[in-house]
C-alpha cells in the first residue's frame, strides 16, 4: 500500500473511532467529518472517470447530509434557552434523517447504488461495511422515534427488493442487498448493541468473502460469473455458500442473526414487520437464487481468457465460510 493511502485508511478508521467513543454531538459530527475527508482521495482514481465521479456523488450527499446535520445539533443545544422545548423533536428527526442519508437507508438511498456502481471491489467493500459504523452509532444513542424507525425498516425492504429485479451489475446487487440489510440492522437497534454488533460483524465477514472473490476474478456483471464458476469447483463452492448465506438462508451464518431479530419481535407482539421482514428476505433470496442459476446455467462455454485465482485466498474465504457455520451454536449462549 502506497504511503498516501496508508495516511488516509488511517484517518477515516481514526474519524469512525471518534465518532463512535464521543460523548458530544460535536465530536461525533467532527469523526463524520474526519472520515469523508479521509475517504474521498481512496474514492478518487485519476485513471478512471467513473470514481471520481463516484466521489463527487458521494462527497456531495456526505456534506448535504453533514450540513443538516450540524444544524440540528445547534438548534438542539438552543432549545432550552431561545427555542421552545416542543421544537426538540423536529430537531432530532432532522438529525435521524441526515444520518440515514450518511447510511444510504431508503428512502434516502438514490446516491448509494450509482456512487457504489462508479468504485472499485475494495472501495466498494469500505462503504458496504465499515462507512455503516459510525451513522449506525450515532443513530443508536439518538432518541429516534418507534414509528418513524419502522417506516424507515419498511421503506428499506421495500425499495431493495423492488429495485433488486433484473439487475446485471454485482456492485448493484450488492447495493440493493445493503439497503435491505440496513432494515435488519435498524430492527436489531431496538433489541440490544450486541445483537447489531453480531449482526453487523456477520454481514461484513460474508460480504468481504463475497468481494474477494470478485476481486480475485475481476466479475463486475452476471455474465462473467458464468465464466469464473465454470473454471473452478472451489469457487463455485464459496461463491454459493457466501450468495446463501447472505440471504440468510438456514443453517448458514447469515441466518443466525436474522433468527434473533424474528425471535424478538415475535415474543413483542410485532408481527406485521416481522412478517415483512421475512418475505423480503425470501424475495432478496430469489434474486441471488437468480445469479446463482444464471451463472450456472446461461453459459456452458470454458472461458477464452484463464482467470488465475490463488489458491491460499481461496482456501481462507472457504474457511471463513465453513466454519462460521459451527460459530451459530455459540450465538444463542450470548443471550
């Protein structure tokens, strides 16, 4: 890794820890503010215009999202002395809307699937995973409303499941799979921080195998899938048991986490959104079922170009993948 990345990788994990160990809303929007500027020169590539593009996007919405953000947090600490108290909540909702923009939750999700299209497998990866922590915490210590956090879970597992059809592009498949796991994440907030931080964990272990693998074998679109998984059985393998799990399909690793939320919200009473919950998680499981299928079946043809996969990164994914599975019967213990 070049010097001037190192720099910046160290910056934004510096601005995400001080949001996330900060008492104010200051030092919390300050750490926002450490981590976009930290982000965006990873973002940037001078050789492709679609990052830079994708930077522009995503620094334009950060610094909309900061900017209403900053107000609220202003207007919020003048409420006891010039503003009336009854103001206090049109402030927060300003402040949960701004960080569900910063996550990319919908209805606030427009930029996310065009900024993620533009970056490359590793960038992608960042703002699929770690760029979720901070806005998550903050959103954690807010006082948001109930309902308002249910609509929001609705309109996320909606909109990805609508807008997950017919998609040929893995980075937006990934992206519209983000959106639906954000719901899950918002409904695992009214539980406990450690059941968002188990789920949180396992969605970042599958995605990172899942791009890994896209990486090694540079696919960005369903028809080069074809080719990668008619070359190596060990790929396919991995390539299935990751897609699966992500769509929480039993007894993979991606199921356990969903279990403790469907869990919970049963033994409260919540079962409109939990059934929600549910059958847009089959759908989302129909769709990677779709790439699965497609891959498997639109193209028997053996690749014109080898594609060369180390064998060492490829036993490690399987490795994560397969024995996440024995890490399920640890998860009940925790609770």
């Amino acid at each position: 890794m070049k010097l001037h990345k190192l720099v910046f990788v160290s910056s934004m994990i510096l601005g995400t820890l001080i949001t996330a160990s900060s008492y104010s809303w200051f030092s919390m929007w300050m750490g926002l503010e450490i981590n976009l500027l930290s982000i965006i020169p990873l973002f940037s590539d001078s050789k492709n215009m679609l990052s830079s593009e994708a930077a522009l996007k995503y620094f334009i919405t950060q610094a909309m999202a900061s900017l209403v953000l900053l107000m609220a947090v202003i207007m919020l600490l003048l409420t006891e002395e010039f503003i009336h108290p009854q103001m206090n909540f049109a402030f927060m909702m300003m402040m949960n809307t701004a960080l569900l923009t910063k996550v990319g939750a919908a209805p606030f999700h427009f930029w996310f699937p065009e900024v993620i299209e533009g970056l490359s497998w590793m960038n992608a990866l960042i703002l699929l995973t770690w760029q979720k922590i901070a806005p998550m915490m903050m959103i954690m210590v807010n006082k948001i409303n109930t309902q308002f956090l249910i609509s929001i879970i609705f309109t996320c597992l909606v909109a990805s499941t609508l807008s997950g059809f017919n998609q040929i592009s893995l980075r937006k498949i990934l992206a519209f799979s983000s959106i639906n796991h954000i719901a899950w994440m918002l409904a695992t907030m009214m539980i406990s921080l450690s059941t968002w931080t188990v789920y949180f964990l396992v969605y970042s272990l599958i995605n990172a195998n899942i791009v890994i693998l896209f990486l090694m074998t540079k696919s960005f679109y369903l028809n080069q899938i074809s080719n990668m998984l008619n070359q190596n059985k060990m790929v396919k393998l991995s390539f299935m048991i990751n897609f699966l799990s992500l769509g929480g399909l039993p007894p993979f690793i991606g199921f356990m986490p969903k279990w403790l939320v469907i869990n919970w919200m049963t033994n409260q009473g919540m079962i409109l959104i939990t059934v929600t919950l549910i059958v847009t998680t089959l759908v989302m499981l129909y769709i990677y079922m779709r790439v699965l299928m497609s891959s498997m079946v639109l193209s028997t043809e053996e690749p014109k170009i080898s594609i060369n996969v180390s064998s060492s990164t490829l036993s490690m994914t399987n490795f994560l993948s397969i024995s996440s599975l024995a890490f399920c019967t640890l998860i009940p213990s925790f609770y």
